[in-house]
C-alpha cells in the first residue's frame, strides 16, 4: 500500500505530460509505436494529415511525394549524398546556388536564399539576394533616388531633369534641350553608344586605357574600332598603318586607298611632288579642304559644289551667315568672297550704304554695357559695328569677340569647316568636333 500523497504526486506528473503532449508541434513527432513492430497509435486519415503539407486537402501527395509516411512521420527517399528533404521531404537541397562566387547574400533554407530585410521594407531581394535597394537611399533626405527616379536591383534610373547616382542633381536646362544637344547628326541619342546627361554624352568607353576611349565625340558619334582590320582592344593598328583614324573613318596616306587603307595605289610621282602639285599658292595641300592623291584634289565634303577649284580654293560656305543666307541676300558669291549689289557693302553685304537713322540712334545701338562705342574696336554705321580691318580676328555684333579663341586644326581656325562666332565654331553640315575636324557624312572618296 502506497502512500496517498505518493499517489496525488504521480497523478500530477502524468497530467503535466499529457498537457505537454497536446502542446506539442505536429513538425515534432515523439514516437507514436509502443514499441519496434508495434501499431501504429494514430489513425489512417490522422498519420496522413501529419504528412501532407499545411493546407493541402485529403488525397494529395504525402511528403510532398519524395517519401513514405511512416504513422505521421515523413521516410524520405535519399537517392544522393548531401541531399536533405526536411520534416515533409520539402526541401529538394540544402546547398543554395551560388551568384558572383558567393552562396545567397542572405540566408539559405531549403535552397532558396531567403532575404535578409530586419525592417521588413523589402529592398533586399532577388534570386540570390544579390538586389539591395538600400544602396539607392538618398543620404540627405533618406528617399529612394531621392524621390525623383525609380530604383532597380540598387541603381537609381532618374527621371527627366535630374541626374547623379542618387538623382540628386537637377538639370539646368530642359528635358527638351538636354535631348537636343544630345542628338548625334544621325537622329539618334548619344548615337546609340552613350548616355545622355544634361545636355551631355557619357560615352561607353570600350577601352578606358588610354587617353580617350575607343568611341568618342559630342555626340558619341566616332567609333575608333571601324579603323581596324581586325579589333583588337590592345592594339594601335590603326587603317593598316597607312592612313589616321578620322572619327572611325581612315584618311590614307598618299599611295593608300581602300576602307582601312590596305590597298597600294600605284603613282608616278613622290610623295613630296604629290604633295607640291596640290598646295599650289596655299600652305596646305588642297587649301585643307580636300585630299591630295597623286598630285590631284579631291574636295570634300563629297559632292558639295560650294567647294571647288583645282586646290579646292574656292569655299563658297564663306559667303553664308549663320542662317544660311547667301551675302546677306544683297551680292553674289565668287570664289568664296562676296561681290555686293549697289548700296551695299561689308564682308558679308550686310551693311547698308545709306542710312535713316539720326546719329545718335545709330550710336546708342552700337554701345556695349561699358558705354564704349563698339568695344573700342571698329566704327558705327547705322547702328551697326564695322570691326576693324587691321585685326582680322574681332568680330560680333559689338567688336567684342576674339576669333582666335577658335580652335585651330591643321592651322586653320575652324579646320576651314565652319564660322567662328564668338569663340566657338559653329561647324557646317556634315562636320563636327570643338575645331570642326570631324566628317560626319559619307566616306572620302
């Protein structure tokens, strides 16, 4: 006979159990057999509910089809080493793919990668958690692409007017211009090779080893690579080694010919006698307007009557204003010098003889911000500045510009392919470039 308190003290204990077996999870399975071969304590329709996934109704695949279900626990089939299936056979791996030479940025369960994001804001993401938003959070106002772009796998895209890695730069100027002096003479943007960033090409440098990269330009419109044979990013073989790399196109040596300079043209004279019979009175072969093979010019552009004669002397562009006008619409062009109609006179034609202004409306129209009459350089004729002769380099409207801040090339200010205006060529149809050295159009014949 066993004590009564003894007897209340087992009580106790077997009630705790049986209350900390119903708290029991159904992923923990304590064994359900008395014993080894004995049956099982649960029934059918019990041990199969314990081995199908949450939420899938009766009669679906038990243990997710990768095992047996052994009275509510899962026998999952291993056909491999290093392979695990988890409580319900769920798991097909537990070794995450790897990204970038790392496994999962994140955590790997089951493997998938699970993303870390302790916020809960879920700028961590992707297959491999290798997206991380964060890195788009402006510093300052703590906004994504501080407000003004949309952010992608931790790259700020920003809309129009603003730039910056953070979209924290505003354009000043609009969205319309920026496109504009982004607009390559084909039409496209950046030609297809760059970005457009305020106005600006940031061009896809292929090759950031040298000086300036294989694709170049305002407008990102050369492309070095179409100079070479074969591409060859370490290489400076460049139109065969017989020509120079024009904005992707090849200017042959005198005796070369052909898209990269790689056929030999047969000539009876020197290269020096070549050269003489195509400079004629100018100090440059062709007047720098044209080239010189085997001692004859071809004038470029290609088929532009405006330039001509049998150095290419001739430059009839010159007689055009910046809109074009031929001698200000009052004379005629010969040779590239106008040749005036009566009553007027100037370089261009652009002044008149006679007047109708008194002398004191011509003069308060001629006046720079200072009060000086023509900045000190030239003469008032009817409210208009005649710069002076004796410095061929002062121009503007006020005398108040300087030619000669114009970028030169071959010795030539504007390369001859353009009109300084006020420091600045402004580059006829066809070139480009700060000195007007680029052809645009169609290859050198």
């Amino acid at each position: 006979m066993r004590p009564a308190g003894f007897r209340n003290f087992l009580l106790l204990v077997s009630s705790v159990l049986i209350v900390g077996l119903s708290a029991v999870p159904q992923s923990f399975s304590p064994s359900l057999r008395s014993g080894t071969g004995a049956p099982c304590r649960l029934s059918r329709a019990e041990s199969e509910r314990r081995c199908r996934a949450p939420g899938q109704p009766p009669g679906s695949a038990l243990c997710h089809g990768r095992g047996r279900c052994d009275c509510g626990v899962c026998i999952c089939h291993v056909s491999e080493p290093g392979v695990y299936f988890g409580p319900l056979c769920e798991c097909h791996e537990w070794v995450c793919e790897t990204y970038d030479g790392s496994t999962c940025a994140g955590t790997c369960h089951c493997g998938r990668c699970k993303c870390d994001n302790p916020d809960g804001n879920g700028l961590v993401y992707g297959k491999f958690c290798e997206c991380d938003d964060r890195e788009c959070i402006d510093d300052e106002t703590e906004e994504i692409c501080g407000g003004h772009g949309k952010c992608y796998c931790g790259n700020c895209y920003c809309g129009s007017g603003w730039h910056g890695d953070k979209c924290e730069f505003q354009c000043d100027i609009t969205p319309w211009e920026s496109k504009r002096r982004c607009t390559s003479p084909d039409g496209k943007i950046c030609s297809n090779r760059g970005t457009c960033v305020c106005g600006e090409c940031s061009c896809h440098d292929v090759d950031p080893t040298g000086d300036w990269g294989d694709i170049h330009g305002d407008t990102c419109e050369c492309d070095e690579r179409d100079c070479r044979a074969v591409y060859d990013r370490y290489s400076d073989d460049f139109c065969s080694g017989h020509g120079q790399c024009n904005c992707g196109r090849c200017d042959c040596k005198v005796g070369w010919y052909g898209k990269k300079c790689e056929h030999p043209r047969s000539c009876p004279l020197s290269a020096e006698e070549s050269i003489r019979k195509c400079q004629g009175s100018s100090d440059l072969p062709c007047s720098g307007r044209g080239k010189c093979e085997c001692g004859k010019c071809t004038c470029y552009p290609p088929g532009d009557r405006r330039v001509y004669g049998k150095t290419c002397e001739c430059d009839d562009r010159r007689c055009e204003g910046l809109d074009g006008t031929v001698c200000g619409g009052h004379g005629t062009c010969s040779c590239g010098h106008c040749v005036c109609e009566t009553g007027w006179f100037g370089k261009l034609c652009q002044h008149p003889r006679k007047c109708n202004m008194t002398e004191e409306q011509s003069k308060s129209l001629c006046e720079s911000a200072d009060g000086i009459l023509c900045s000190g350089k030239g003469s008032c004729h009817c409210g208009k500045c005649i710069c002076s002769a004796e410095e061929w380099y002062i121009s503007g409207e006020l005398c108040d510009c300087d030619d000669r801040d114009c970028d030169k090339h071959d010795g030539l200010i504007c390369t001859g392919n353009g009109i300084c205006s006020c420091g600045n060529c402004e580059c006829w149809d066809g070139w480009n470039g700060n000195a007007c050295e680029i052809w645009l159009g169609t290859e050198y014949p």
